[in-house]
C-alpha cells in the first residue's frame, strides 16, 4: 500500500493499466535492456543516483526508467517533445511505477517547459536528454544545479548538433555522451526506426497508398537513408534533396532522383523532411506545390518546415481527420499538414519499434553506469560512448536473434594486425 502519491502531472491516472500493458508489451522486444536490467537488480550499480531525463515518453522508455531505477537511481522524468507522450504510459509511470513523470500529449509551450522544470527539480546528478532541451535550461536558467550534475546523454542528432555549437563555444559545462553516435544506436535506430515509423506515422494518419506516390524525402542522413528506403520497397518514386554533395551522390548512387527542392516542389505528392535543419521547406516551395500535396517532418524539431509562412498563404484551415490539418492557399490549392509538422513518427505512430530502441536504450542505460563511475575523468566536452559498451550491445542484440558469427583464427588475427606481409 503506497502512502504517498508519486509527484507528477499527467492526463488521466485512469490509464495507468493500458499503460502497464503496453509497457510490459515492449518489453519483450527488448532484450538487451532486460540483460541490462537483470545485472542492474542485482548489483545496483547506480544506487543514490538522481536521473532527469526528458525523452519521449513513450512504452519502451518506460522500460530505460525503470532499468535506471532498479539499478537504484531515482528517476524523474519529462517530455522531449509535446507531441509525442503516450498517456497512458505517463499514467502507469507515476501510478504504478512510482516514477514521478510529468508529460501530457499536446501540452502548450508552458506546459512544456513548466514539465522540464519539475524533472529538473529533483537536482539531478545525470541529465538525459533528446533534443538538448534539458542541457539548454540547466545552461541558461538553472546553473544554480552545476554543483550536483556529473554529466549527460543526449539520444539524438539534433541534440549532438546543439551541444556541439556549445562545446565549440567553449561553454559546455558539464560532459556529454553522445548516445547517437554509438554505431548500435544511430546505423538501426535512425535508419530502419525513424525509417519505418515515419512511414507508419503517415499511413496511420492518411492511409495513402505509397505505391506509384512520388516521396520527397529532404535530407539524407541516416533518418532520410531509411526512410527513402522504406518508401522504395513499397512502391514509392523516391525523390531526394541534400545540401551534402556526398550524401547527395550516395543517394544518387543509392539509385534515387537527386534533385534540388525548388524542382522537387513541383512533383512530390508527398514531402518528408529529415534535416535536422530550418525551413527545408520553404515559402517558394510551397508556392509551387501541387494541389493535395502532403507535408510531413520526421526531425526533431517543428521548423523544417515553414508553417508561419504556410500559414499566411492560406485563407482557411481546417482538422480534416486526425493529425491531419488542410491549409485552403488564397491560389485555390489545398496543401495537407501532418501532425502539426512535429516528428511524425511520435504524432501520429508509436515511434520505432521496441527492438531497435533496445539498442538505443542499452547504450543509454550502459552510458549512464558509466557516467556514473566514470565523470570525474571526463571534460565538460562531448564524449562518444566507449567502443566496448557500443560493441556489447551488439553482441547481446545478435545474441538475443540467436544468430552467431565468425571469429578471427590466430593466423589471421596476426595478418590484419601486420604491415609487412604483402603479395
Ligand atoms: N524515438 C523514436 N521512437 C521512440 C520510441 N519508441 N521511444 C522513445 N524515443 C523514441
């Protein structure tokens, strides 16, 4: 019998066990972390930790949480994103779980960032971020916590981009672990995750056909690799734009349509943004769209896409069917937003699939433990995760599908480490 309510602020606790379900659901696509978390039971190695995290909270967070927690830190925990919680998983979080979380599905920018505030609060030791927005607001409003904080993570590109801008200002205060970075993370997670879910997020919210469509895909790092992928196995003419004259010509090469966004505009039925970037669509794309176009982004932030500017363009706007908005232009065209132009993997899908976050959050909850006994050693810098951590979850994620591989014989581990045995 609990005697003290979990702080938080959620929706609804009424949902706290459609929460526990599918929560409890993910877990079983991910069994790395449950290795992780079996060992941390056992031997608690993060024990008086206080963790702040904000990252979308969502089923397969929920089980990095308590990974952290029954490793014996205390975990509080906030949205990255206003769009992407899933209530009931808040609900089970605080209800259950005694996690105290404080995220709401389509929280106002206060709400938002009054949610940080409270998971900074608890004056965490370790932040864990996707998207930065904690580093930011320690940074710039809460120094007053410097004191406590050992380091961070940060789970995604647009997040590694900011705190990279800080560190090459010299004014990052505390060390970072680039959780993206780890090759476990960003070749499944960013590749066939986001390449998946975006595509999952769009058909959930339009149920389009992408056999035959014409898909823009602006970006292509490893999101828009697999996202330009996906849509080519379903049948899709995929077209890619990029400013990286390499990434340009691998997609070329990949055996996708290069081609600038102006003339792209023109075509598309179906645009996807994956820049990490600001306006990859424009106001002078937008003028040339094709009546009914799609518009969609799978970055992390909403400004991929300039909505002010399709805002003005428009005489009317309406909700036509769930995380789907029309923008009536005064030229008599009709262009179709998803999901506000927020990640659309988490508007209007689950976000990737338990078995690829297994990956992500094995690092994330490996990262931590080494934060943890590690950070007086580090820089206020941004540090990769070590290669063992990157190459064990590896190791445990083949071993988890059952599928083994080779190992280097004597004979040849010493040719690969020689220089002098030529033709
Ligand atoms: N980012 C993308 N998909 C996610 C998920 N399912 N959970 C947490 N973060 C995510």
């Amino acid at each position: 019998m609990r005697t003290k309510r979990t702080p938080g602020d959620v929706k609804d606790l009424q949902l706290a066990d459609q929460g526990v379900s599918r929560i409890e659901w993910a877990a079983r696509g991910m069994p790395v972390l449950e290795i992780i978390r079996k060992r941390f039971t056992k031997e608690r190695p993060l024990d008086g930790l206080r963790i702040s995290a904000c990252l979308h909270v969502t089923s397969e967070t929920a089980n990095l949480a308590l990974t952290l927690r029954d490793g014996g830190a205390q975990v509080a925990l906030c949205a990255s994103n206003p769009l992407s919680t899933q209530d009931d998983v808040a609900a089970a979080l605080v209800e259950r779980y005694e996690i105290p979380t404080y995220s709401i599905r389509g929280a106002d920018n206060e709400t938002y960032y009054k949610h940080i505030h409270s998971a900074l609060e608890h004056s965490p030791h370790i932040t864990l971020d996707d998207g930065a927005d904690l580093v930011a607001i320690v940074h710039t409003e809460r120094q007053d916590l410097l004191n406590n904080i050992k380091g961070g993570t940060e789970e995604t590109t647009t997040g590694v981009t900011r705190l990279r801008a800080l560190a090459r200002d010299s004014k990052l205060l505390y060390p970072i672990i680039v959780v993206n970075d780890a090759d476990t993370k960003h070749l499944f997670d960013n590749r066939y995750g986001t390449g998946q879910s975006t595509l999952d997020g769009i058909t959930r919210a339009t149920n389009l056909l992408w056999a035959g469509s014409k898909v823009v895909i602006a970006g292509y790092g490893w999101c828009g690799r697999g996202v330009a992928n996906r849509a080519r196995g379903l049948g899709s003419h995929v077209i890619v734009t990029e400013i990286d004259p390499i990434r340009a010509l691998e997609a070329v090469m990949d055996g996708f349509q290069v081609m600038p966004m102006l003339e792209a505009a023109k075509t598309g039925d179906v645009f996807i943004t994956v820049t990490g970037g600001l306006n990859a669509i424009d106001k002078a794309h937008l003028e040339i769209m094709k009546d009914g176009a799609i518009l969609a982004n799978s970055g992390h932030f909403n400004v991929e896409i300039n909505i002010p500017a399709l805002i003005k363009m428009s005489k009317t706007q309406r909700t036509v069917r769930g995380s789907v908005e029309e923008f009536s232009l005064k030229d008599g065209r009709r262009l179709f937003l998803l999901g506000e132009g927020r990640l659309i993997n988490l508007a209007a899908a689950e976000g990737h699939p338990s078995a690829v976050m297994d990956m992500s959050f094995a690092n994330q909850a490996l990262a931590v433990e080494f934060l943890n006994q590690q950070s007086e050693g580090l820089t206020p810098n941004v540090h990769q995760v070590p290669q063992e951590i990157d190459r064990e979850v590896g190791r445990l994620k083949l071993a988890s599908l059952s599928i083994g591989i080779d190992t280097l014989t004597i004979e040849q581990e010493k040719y690969i480490s020689s220089w002098d045995i030529g033709t």
